[in-house]
C-alpha cells in the first residue's frame, strides 16, 4: 500500500523517520506518518486504520517516548489540533494536542491556580493524562473531571474521571488502550501575579537540577519508589549510590546533572539505551533489592 491509497484527505508521508518526532531523538522509519490539525480527520484516519487493518499509534509532542531501530510498522498520527478554552466553574477544556505550556499560560491569563506544578514540564495534555503526569506532588489525574475519548473500536464516548483509574504515572489507557481527543481539568480561581511567581520559581528549580532544555533526553527514566503507604523515595538516589552519573554506553549516557536522566549524546540507539537501562537495573537490584521500573514509553 501506498501513500497515495489513502483517502485523499488525509496527507500520508511514508518511511518517516521517527527520530524526528521524539525529543531523544531515536527511532527508526514509521511506514506512514501523518500530521494531524483536525480532531474530526483524526478520527476519521483512525476508522479508515481500522477498517483496513493497519496498525495505528497517536503520538503528541514525543518527549517521553523512543522507538526502535526499527521503527513502526503502520501508521503514526501526530496529534496537532490544541483549542483550548475557559468553561464554567473554572474549568480549562483542552484538545489533545495542547501543550502544557499553553494551558498554563491560559491560566496564569484568567488567574486559575491548580496547574502551576507542570512548569517547565513538555508535553501535551493527551500524553499527560494517559501517563498521568505530575511533579512536587500533583499530578494531572486530580484535576481532570472528564474526557473525550476514542474507544479501540473506533467509538467516541464522553468519560468521567474515575474511569481512568489513575494511580503514580499510569491510567487505565495503559491496559485498555483509547486515545484521549479532549480533556476538561478542574481548577480554582486565584491571584494571576501569585501563580506566575511560583511557576516562575519551579522552572528556576528545574533549571538548577535538571539538564538544559536542549539535551536530547526523554525526560526522568525510571519511576519513583513507592512503598505499601505510598510514600515515595526517588529513583535517583539509587541510581547516585551505584555511580551512575556519567555512565554510558555507546551514546546513550546518564546525564551529569541526574543520575534519573538518560540522554542522547548524538548517535544513541533504542539498543544502547536499553542496554544502559539494563546495566542500571541490574546494579540497583543487587545493591538494593529494588527493581527500577521505566517511566518512558518504548515502542517497537
């Protein structure tokens, strides 16, 4: 099948590389790959996926995500439409594509406090609701009241929060897949200047222990401890007590500044960071008797 099979609405590119669209930049080719702008084209190109039996995967910005040397077979739809708008009650509806950054920015606009903790966090809100994003203890599962989603079956149904099952860094979309196309966050109303303060000083504190914003990185590798009362212990602090700052192989390093970030010094490989993984999980386990479970998505 070639690009020009598909309906001719849809604009298809094939043999993309991949690597393009992740922030780590690792990936081999997507057999077809289209740019998305439109929610109702989305769903549509998705149907006509599953019509014909194609494999098909939504990815928004890619920055916490990596591919395989050898790519995806099927078709990988980049999530692009991003309307975003005040409703009643202090509420924020977002299409998927929205970034994070620019549902913040509305609601530093409109003084709406909540959001704040996603400072300097990429990403968009459809990635962030199906990893259940979070930072300095919030994350974006409490906040969400409802959802619009597309069903595996190609149904478009209206979803309340509990339908998620959010839990540290996971929704149900991990096990039952569905494509987030709108979410609706609950928010409450605040002083516009407070809330630009202290997401002015989280990014300040992203900025002093975390790489620059350049580095090639997936963001944070492994997740968090948590023990049987939920409280959690980093990652990270494991990590620095079996040296993995600067450890490497090939190029995929542990970056200097956290011993949580993996990154890609140029050429890195899906192999070379999975490998690196491996090393560390192994290292941790042996010292610790704790497995490092991996925060960053992985498809091949």
């Amino acid at each position: 099948m070639k690009a020009s099979d598909f309906p001719p609405n849809y604009t298809i590119q094939e043999n993309v590389a991949l690597a393009d669209f992740t922030n780590i930049k690792i990936g081999g080719p997507a057999d077809y790959l289209s740019v998305v702008t439109d929610q109702k084209i989305f769903v549509d190109l998705y149907r006509h996926c599953l019509a014909i039996g194609l494999r098909f995967l939504a990815l928004g910005d890619g920055t916490n995500v990596f591919f395989s040397e050898g790519g995806f077979h099927g078709l990988v739809a980049i999530i692009k439409f991003d309307n975003t708008n005040i409703v009643a009650k202090n509420a924020v509806v977002a299409e998927a594509g929205a970034s994070l950054e620019q549902i913040l920015a509305l609601c530093i606009e409109n003084g709406l406090t909540g959001f704040e903790f996603t400072a300097g966090i990429p990403g968009t809100i459809g990635g962030a609701v199906y990893g259940n994003a979070g930072a300095y203890g919030s994350n974006v599962g409490a906040l969400l009241t409802r959802a619009k989603i597309l069903t595996a079956s190609g149904e478009i149904i209206f979803v309340e929060h509990d339908f998620f099952k959010f839990s540290y860094r996971h929704s149900d979309l991990k096990v039952n897949p569905a494509i987030v196309l709108q979410a609706e966050l609950q928010l409450a109303k605040g002083d516009a200047a407070r809330i630009k303060s202290e997401c002015d000083e989280i990014i300040a504190m992203r900025r002093m222990k975390l790489p620059p914003p350049d580095t090639l990185t997936a963001g944070s590798w492994f997740k968090n401890i948590k023990d049987d009362q939920g409280n959690a212990t980093a990652a990270a602090l494991y990590l620095d007590a079996i040296g993995a700052r600067k450890m490497s192989v090939g190029d995929a390093a542990v970056h200097e500044k956290h011993a949580n970030i993996f990154y890609n010094k140029g050429n890195a490989t899906a192999t070379d960071m999975l490998t690196l993984q491996q090393i560390l999980q192994e290292r941790v386990y042996r010292q610790f008797g704790v497995m490092l479970e991996r925060e960053v998505m992985y498809v091949e």
